[in-house]
C-alpha cells in the first residue's frame, strides 16, 4: 500500500534564501531531529549546487538508534520552484519526496508532498500503524519548528529576546526575593 504525508508551511523569507536553504541537503540534519541521527555521507564539495541525477548518501537511524545506509536520487529540479528526491536504497520499498516552493505575500509557501511504501508487506502495514506514521509526523512537525526558527522576523526575534529577558529577570528577583525571606 502507497501512502502519503502533504505538509504545508509558509517561510518569513525571500524565495532565494528559502530555495538555497532547503536546496542544501547538509541543511538536512539542521532541520531533522537529534535522535534520528541524521549523518550526510556524500562529500561537501559534490553538494554545492543541486542537479537531476545527484545521487546523496546518508545515515539515519529511525528505529532504536540502528544506523540505516539511505541513497536518495535528485531526480528534478527546477530552480526556486521545486526540486524530487527518490530513494535508491534505505528503509523504504518506494520513497518519492516532492519539495515545492512558492512566493507569497510577504514570505515563501513550502510544500512538501511525500508519497511512500514500506517493505515487509503486513509487517510494514502494521509498522506504519503502530510507529511510522507517526514518526514521519513528528519529523515534519521538528522539521515546521525548525524552519520557523531559522526565518523567524527580527519583530519575532527582538519580542522573545525581550520576553527572556523579562523571565530571566524574574528568575533572578524571585531568587533574590526568597533568599532575603529566610
């Protein structure tokens, strides 16, 4: 059985900067959570510009820290529009990774529409319903917050660092305070 992960995010940036970014796969691991172990094999040098027929290794470890060899193939690109990775070889029967991108107002549209199969035939069924399903989701949800994180607006930027400065503030008064009482 095929199954699908659509996801949808908008990015406070330019196109350019949002398409050099997501275009990078040594920005995977930036945006892919810790315990995944997400280790990009293929040399810096042969990752500086993105092609059809680009061919990434990697190591990632998605179920209970078992480093799994992944070969993904870049097999379109079009430029600040959208770019498919497939899979060669690695925890998957089919891996088809659709990355589009869209100038909005005031920011970039990010899509990401992943169509996938698992080996095992009922085993992979029961792994999808019992685990993979939802690990997939969390690593798209890590992957919205890591995202929003990296072009969040200098507006965003100066309100938290004013609101950690507030907490931090209160940590310390609040220290102070208890420390006077005894």
């Amino acid at each position: 059985m095929l199954y699908t992960i659509k996801t949808t995010q908008f990015l406070n940036t330019d196109l350019e900067t949002a398409w050099g970014f997501i275009s990078s796969p040594q920005n995977l691991a930036k945006i892919t959570p810790p315990h995944m172990g997400f280790d990009v094999l293929t040399p810096a040098e042969e990752l500086k510009e993105m092609y059809p027929g680009q061919i990434i290794e990697y190591y990632v470890s998605p179920l209970l820290g078992i480093k799994i060899h992944w070969v993904t193939e870049i097999t379109q690109v079009v430029p600040r529009k959208y770019f498919v990775d497939e899979q060669r070889f690695g925890p998957y029967a089919f891996w088809h990774h659709k990355h589009f991108l869209k100038e909005v107002e005031g920011g970039v549209e990010m899509t990401d529409l992943i169509h996938y199969k698992l080996p095992l035939g009922v085993f992979g069924r029961i792994a999808q319903a019992l685990f993979v399903k939802r690990q997939l989701k969390d690593i798209f949800a890590y992957r919205r917050i890591a995202l929003d994180k990296l072009f969040i607006s200098d507006i965003a930027k100066s309100e938290i660092n004013q609101i950690e400065c507030r907490i931090s503030d209160f940590v310390y008064y609040s220290a102070e305070t208890s420390s006077i009482q005894r």
